[in-house]
C-alpha cells in the first residue's frame, strides 16, 4: 500500500514537474535570508564571514549541479549515479563537496560540519553539510543542502528541518559500522 501510494506520488509529479530539470537563477534574497540565518548563531559570527559563507553556499550548489550533470530531480538523478549513467551527484557528494568548498574559506567566526539523516523504512539515508559557530553541535547549525532541490540550496535551522532527523556524521557512521560489523558476525 506505501509502495503504491509513493508510486503514484512520483507519477504525479513527474506529470507536474516534465522530465527536464535545471537549477534557478540566485536571487540576492535567497542569499541574504542565508546571511541572516547564520548572523542569527550568535553575536559573534562576522557578518562578512556570514554573507560570504552563504554566496558560495548558493552559487557553489548551482555549480555542483552543472558540474554533476543534474538534468532530473533528485531521487532520479541517483538512479542515474546507481546505474552508473552519472559518476556523481548524490547527497553525499553534494554534503562532502560543499563542505570542502566552504572550509577552503579558513572561516574565523564559523565551522563546517557534516550531518546524517540516518535511514528508516521510509527514507534514504541522506547527507549536509551545516554552518555553525566554532565548538557549537550540528544542532545549533543552519543546514545547507544542494542535493534536496537539484542544485537550488536548501537552508534552515537544523532544528527546525523537521523533513529529517539530523544527527552529527561520526556518530551515525559509528552505529553504521557496528550494524554491519553485527551483520557480518550473525552470518558467519
């Protein structure tokens, strides 16, 4: 019955949507709404840091997208990345490749942080990267997420992107690793 229902949900928007997909133009409200969300982490982030870090947040996730080829939606692009049709693109491409991006900025006032939305039986798993003030946890972040839009960045508290369960990328790795490793000692 889920199957269906998410079968369907996909036709119907892929009849909405057509198959073509190209990231927007930035638009400088979408850059200053960033700026303002990470000016919002504390007194001390500097408000050039803040409207640098988040410039490239929205410039550098159009590029990924060029860069990897994003001609689809998402779920659909890493059907393509699978299948060996695209070398890269998925979330945790876009998560590692813009984290990278932004330390090469040697930020004072902020840090570059990975998370994981760890996988349930409804989801995937899925990959950020998340501005935060130095020694601050993920959760006092802002995520940005190029991959859940196909390139158009996708930002908000991480406390209030409620779409997923956020958690700090060592921690859910390790429960990643001992569910394997568990696995593996079960079959023999």
């Amino acid at each position: 019955m889920i199957r269906r229902k998410v079968l369907l949900t996909l036709l119907a928007a892929l009849t909405v949507t057509g198959c073509a997909y190209s990231p927007t133009t930035v638009d400088q409200s979408d850059v200053d709404g960033l700026a303002e969300k990470i000016m919002l982490l504390g007194p001390d982030v500097d408000p050039e840091e803040a409207r640098r870090a988040a410039e490239i947040s929205h410039s550098y996730s159009r590029q990924l997208a060029r860069e990897y080829n994003v001609t689809d939606l998402p779920i659909f692009h890493n059907n393509k990345v699978h299948s060996g049709e695209r070398e890269r693109g998925l979330c945790n491409h876009y998560a590692e490749d813009m984290t990278k991006r932004l330390k090469q900025e040697g930020f004072r006032t902020l840090e570059i942080q990975r998370a994981i939305s760890p996988p349930t039986q409804l989801r995937i798993i899925h990959h950020t990267a998340v501005i935060t003030r130095p020694g601050d946890t993920i959760y006092e972040g802002v995520v940005v997420d190029g991959w859940r839009h196909g390139g158009n960045l996708f930002f908000a508290p991480t406390k209030t992107d409620t779409r997923y369960n956020w958690r700090p990328r060592d921690e859910v790795l390790e429960e990643l690793l001992a569910k394997e490793a568990a696995k593996a000692a079960r079959e023999g």
